[in-house]
C-alpha cells in the first residue's frame, strides 16, 4: 500500500521460521522486523508523512495472546497487556490508550497523559472477565475496536 498523498511503500512479508512464521513490514526501503503473530493493523498520518502500526505478540500458549506491540515511524512505541490502536497526527505524534497494571491511561508520545477509573459499563466488566483481562484492559481495547453500540 502506499501512505496517503505521497509514493512511500508499505508492505507485510512473511519468512518461515521455527516456531512460526516471522513477519516483516517494508516501511519506504526499510525493512522493520516484528514480533507479530500476524501482519499487524497499519495507520497513516493524513499527510502520509507518519505511519504506525499495531499487533499481538505471541503469547504463552497457542491460544492465549501475548503483549500488544506499537510502533510508529520505525520505532518502538509501547508495549502493553492490553491497548487501544493508535492514532498517528500530522506531526507524527502518538496516541491510545492502555492498561498500565489495571489502570486505563491515555500515552502521548510514550507519556501518559491522563488516567482513567475502570469502567463499570456491563459489556467491559463482562467482556474482561470472559477475556481473563482487567476491565480498563477490556474497555480500552473494546470502546475502540468494537462498533457502535456492540456489546
């Protein structure tokens, strides 16, 4: 894919590896190795100019998830247990949300910014204990990811 409004490349490619495949993102001539247990979810800048990208490491067990890994512009962004997908601006700055030990934050450029108490809503505090997650983990992850109305 090319980012928006300019000819810079992004591509996933994948190589067999042991234990599973390994995945690499070609961001405009660099390949950046990832930790991924799949192609993770790409987001641009709306210049094009800044990109960032999102994905599951592997976990423990087979069907259990691991960390939530972010990168933006080829670096490592954060690391979480649980965490929103990111929004990338303009000038490059990064944006989501995340479990920090049961708390829910809001990280700017790796910083938090504010915190926030758990959720109470029935669908977080639902869908967290059926996860095995925190319910600020849960609603994080949900308010951003899930339509409208989803429960």
């Amino acid at each position: 894919m090319f980012a928006p409004h300019t000819r810079k490349l992004f591509y996933w490619h994948a190589e067999e590896a042991e234990g599973g495949k390994r995945y690499t993102l070609y961001a405009d001539g660099v390949d950046v190795p990832m930790p991924y247990t799949k192609p993770g979810m790409m987001e641009f800048s709306d210049v094009g100019g800044h990109w960032s990208t999102a994905g599951l490491e592997p976990g423990p067990a087979e069907d259990e998830p691991g960390p939530f890994h972010l990168f933006a512009n080829g670096s490592e962004a954060g690391r979480h247990r649980d965490a929103s997908f990111p929004a990338i601006s303009r000038e490059g700055h990064i944006a989501y949300l995340a479990d920090a030990d049961g708390r829910l934050v809001l990280l700017v450029d790796g910083g938090e910014r504010q915190t926030f108490s758990a959720p109470t809503a029935p669908c977080a505090v639902k869908s967290a204990q059926a996860a095995g997650r925190s319910a600020a983990a849960a609603a994080s992850h949900r308010a951003l990811s899930a339509p409208t109305g989803a429960c």
